[in-house]
C-alpha cells in the first residue's frame, strides 16, 4: 500500500477510510484486486442532479483509496468524459483524467467508452463537427497505458491485457468502430454504435489460446450479452460471447461474423491447449447494477459513478432508488474488484451508490 498525500473532499475521505476499514480484512493475501469505476461522464458544466466535473472529482477519489488498500491495479471502464462539449474541452477534461492515472506508479487500464469520441456533442451539428478521430482516444489514452513501467499490453485495435501467475486481465475495446468522413460527415455515429471488428477479435482469439492454464477476467465498457440474452452490442457482441464460451469449453472452430463491410469476416481459434476459465465479464454502460450468467459466462454490471439525480430524465430505477445527491455519499459510486485465485472468488466491494458486497464462486 501507498498512502497517497491527496486532496479529497472531507466527506469523502471519511466515508472512504469507512470503506477501507470494512474491505481491508476481507482482502485475501494472494488476491487480484482492483480498484474501478465507470461512466464518470466528465464534463466542465456543473449541474446539481446531473454529469459535471465531478466526474474528474470521482477519479482523484479512487486515486486517493487506491494508496490506502491494497489495489495492484486502477481500472476504468469508459465513458470517462460525457462528449457533450466542444472538443477542445471534452479532450481538456480527457487529458486530465488519463493524467491523474498516470501520476502514480499503481499501473491503470481504462476500456473505451461510447461517448469518449465527443458523439454526443456533434450529434446537435449538421456536418457532425466536433467529433473525435479514433487516434484522440488512442494518443491520450492507449499510448499512455502502453507506456507505463509495468503496463499492460494494448494492440492495434484498443484490445489490453496484463498477466499475473494465475490469471489474465483483458480489456476489451467495445467501441472499435472504423472511421471514414464522407461528405463532411463520420460515418459512424461512435456513440451508437457498440462493436467489436474482426482485426480485434483476431487478437482476442491469440490472447486467450495464449492465456495457458491461466483464467481470464474480462473487462469492457459494453457487456457483449445483455440479461435477456441477446446481444449488447450493434456487431459481433454473439460473436465475441461465442469465443468465451469456446474457452470455458477448451474448444476449436470458425467465428463466423456475416459479410458486414466493416464488421464482418471470419476467424479460426483454438483453445484446445487452453485449461484455464473465463472468470467473468465486468462492464459498465447501462447505469445500474446486474449480474446474471448466459451459457455459463456470468456478466457483472457495475454502477455509473458520475451522478445521476432522482429528477433527471434518464435517470436508471437502480439509481431512482439511491435518489442521489451533489456532495452526498451516493453522489458516486465505486468499487474493489477482488479476485481470489485460491478460493476461485470473485467479489465485489461497492461504496456510494453501490451494492456493499457481491461474491461469485468461478
């Protein structure tokens, strides 16, 4: 542990050193764990019920948690800005945050988001003005985690993944969308648009046969599966949820992704040398909390942190419920992601606006 000389609001830190004092014993010797939040939906105008800068506030306070427990790494997992703003601020506030990241020797992956491309401002604009090249993201983000010390391996395709003896850590790039301006205009709205192409299921399907007699966590902003079954992304979330139960079944085959231009192809794999499990799949994206498990693949959901008050219309029933509050404990919400390799546990220690305690066997 690194206590971390950070300036937190009061009220957070006390209800933080709360949290630390409650998790601290539960956390095994021999466990993965991580620190993470998602959909901090940062932006520079402040609203009382709704996203604002305390967005940024929110990952200065996981920065400030990670130094009193025992994180080994700092996990996000997308939406880190709202895209809402003109681009010079959204990537201002972009910067910022991959900067507080970066400022620690605790090593950090952030998955990327569906409003990390400022989509949602350039939406309101007839030429689509204002929205991100994929290569913002990538020089901001990826290229600062593959060069940290320690850091994970990221690809060409926005696909990381780091070891430990007995286990692999794989984020998932569910925003993997190629771009084209025609006629003035992205041809791909990045915000609506969930997908994985076939270059990143390649790499996916060589990281998991390398994986060995490792088991895999997977992390993605978008889960692949929704808890009715059916798919979570616009292309290839069936695909990619395919893939992950071939692991789990030490299978070989053909990935089939249709004839699609941009998401379509087909791949091989074989995990027939493989012996480790697929862990579980940890996202974000929807605003509330789920777990539940397709063809025996568990899917955890986890909580938006930036705030979501009562009042406001997209406001989640999960979220209804906390009726939440600017400068409250359920302002935010976060998690330690605690993966026990002994016990084959997965658990889940939630503060703020977030279930207390979730524990998975795997």
């Amino acid at each position: 542990m690194r206590k971390h000389n950070i300036a937190i609001r009061h009220f957070v830190k006390r209800d933080l050193a709360n949290f630390v004092d409650r998790v601290q014993p539960e956390l095994a010797p021999e466990a993965l764990n991580l620190a993470l939040i998602t959909d901090t939906h940062d932006r520079t105008q402040l609203s009382r019920t709704y996203y604002g800068p305390n967005g940024f506030w929110h990952v200065q306070e996981q920065h400030w948690l990670a130094g009193e427990l025992p994180i080994d790494w700092r996990v996000h997992l997308g939406d880190m800005v709202d895209g809402s703003e003109p681009s010079f601020l959204t990537e201002w506030r972009l910067k910022n945050m991959v900067s507080d990241y970066a400022a620690d020797i605790t090593p950090f992956v952030i998955a990327k988001g569906n409003h990390d491309d400022n989509d949602k401002f350039a939406e309101k604009n007839r030429r689509f003005a204002g929205s991100f090249h994929p290569a913002v993201f990538n020089d901001a983000v990826f290229a600062r985690m593959a060069n940290q010390v320690g850091g994970p391996t990221v690809t060409r395709h926005g696909l990381s993944w780091f070891d430990t003896p007995q286990i692999r850590v794989v984020t998932l790039n569910t925003s993997d969308v190629p771009v084209r301006w025609i006629n003035g205009r992205k041809n791909y709205d990045v915000k609506k648009t969930l997908a994985v192409t076939l270059g990143q299921i390649q790499e996916l399907i060589q990281v998991l046969a390398d994986a060995g007699d490792r088991d895999v966590l997977v992390l993605s902003h978008a889960p692949m599966i929704n808890k009715s079954g059916k798919p979570a992304l616009k292309y290839n979330g069936r695909a990619v949820h395919e893939l992950l139960r071939a692991v789990n079944l030490h299978a070989k085959g053909t990935v089939n992704l249709g004839n699609h231009p941009d998401f379509g192809g087909q791949a091989d794999f074989d995990f027939t040398s493989t012996s480790g499990n697929i862990i579980a799949v940890l996202s974000g994206h929807y605003h509330y909390e789920a777990d539940y498990a397709v063809n025996g693949i568990h899917y955890s959901v986890q909580n938006v942190s930036a705030l979501m008050g009562r009042h406001h219309a997209l406001t989640t029933r999960f979220n209804r419920n906390f009726d939440r509050h600017i400068n409250q404990t359920n302002e935010y919400a976060g998690y330690v992601v605690s993966v026990d390799p002994n016990q084959r546990t997965l658990t889940i220690f939630g503060y703020g606006a977030a279930t207390p305690e979730r524990r998975f066997a795997y």
